[in-house]
C-alpha cells in the first residue's frame, strides 16, 4: 500500500518534470534566437554584414513549430506560411555572403518583421 503510494507519488513527478523541461525548452530556444537576432544588429550597426549569414542560417533552425508565448513577437502565420519565411532567411544568407550593404539586408530584415513579427509593447 505505502509502496503504491510511493510510486504513484513518483510518477506524477516525473511526469510534471517532464511537462516543465518541455516548456523551458520553447522558451530557450525563443531567448536564443532573440539573442540571435539582436546579434545581426549589432552586426548590421558594426559594419560587419558578413556576419549575418551564419546567423541567418542558425535562425532557421530556431523556430520549431507553435514556438510563440507571450515573451515572443512571433506570429502564429511563420507555421502557415514555413516555405516563404524560411526564404526570406535564405535571402539574408545569400546576400551577407555575396557582400551586399547593410542597407540592403536592412531591408530583409524589415520585409520580415513587417508580416512575421508583431511588436509588443
Ligand atoms: C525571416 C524573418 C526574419 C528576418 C529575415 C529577420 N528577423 Fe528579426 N525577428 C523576426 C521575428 C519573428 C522576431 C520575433 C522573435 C520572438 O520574439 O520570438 C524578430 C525579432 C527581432 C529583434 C528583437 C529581438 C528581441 O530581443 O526580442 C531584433 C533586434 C531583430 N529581430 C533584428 C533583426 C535584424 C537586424 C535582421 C536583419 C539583419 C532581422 N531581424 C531579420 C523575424 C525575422
């Protein structure tokens, strides 16, 4: 009886441990590709375009499926619309590489945030 007790106590942990490590997983990796995307500005700000495309190809892999929370600007049409979103980061990761001013991956950088991102106060 006590030993039931105990094991039922013990799954319920586990299984609460593993609904939080699910949760803290999406929220590291949308602080990771905030910190990523502040990193392409200040990469834009120091005159270094090149640096964007490593960058820009890490940030694809940063958008897993339904990652938005409240802390997020992400919009939930970055999972309808996956095909046209990623290729606005293979944009940016081709012009970077091909030397193109920061003027010019500026305006990708806006062309994204304009239909991907909605700012929060
Ligand atoms: C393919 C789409 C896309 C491109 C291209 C893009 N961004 Fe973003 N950016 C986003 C999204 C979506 C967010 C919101 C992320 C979140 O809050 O989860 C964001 C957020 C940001 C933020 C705020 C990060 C924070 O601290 O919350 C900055 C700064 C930023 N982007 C800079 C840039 C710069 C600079 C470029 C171009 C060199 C760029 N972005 C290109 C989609 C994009």
């Amino acid at each position: 009886m006590k030993f039931k007790m105990i094991a039922v106590a013990a799954t319920s942990i586990a299984l609460a441990m593993g609904a939080v490590s699910g949760i803290s997983a999406q929220e590291d990796v949308i602080a990771e590709r905030q910190q990523t995307m502040k990193d392409m500005g200040a990469a834009l700000k120091a005159g270094k375009p090149g640096d964007i495309a490593p960058l820009a190809a890490k940030l694809k892999m940063l958008f897993p499926e339904g990652s938005t929370s409240a802390d997020s600007e992400a919009t939930p049409l970055i999972w309808e619309e996956w095909d046209q979103f990623v290729a606005l980061f293979d944009k940016l990761e081709a012009a970077s590489n091909a030397g193109a001013s920061p003027r010019d991956l500026g305006g990708t950088c806006k062309e994204c945030h304009d239909t991907y991102r909605e700012k929060k106060s």
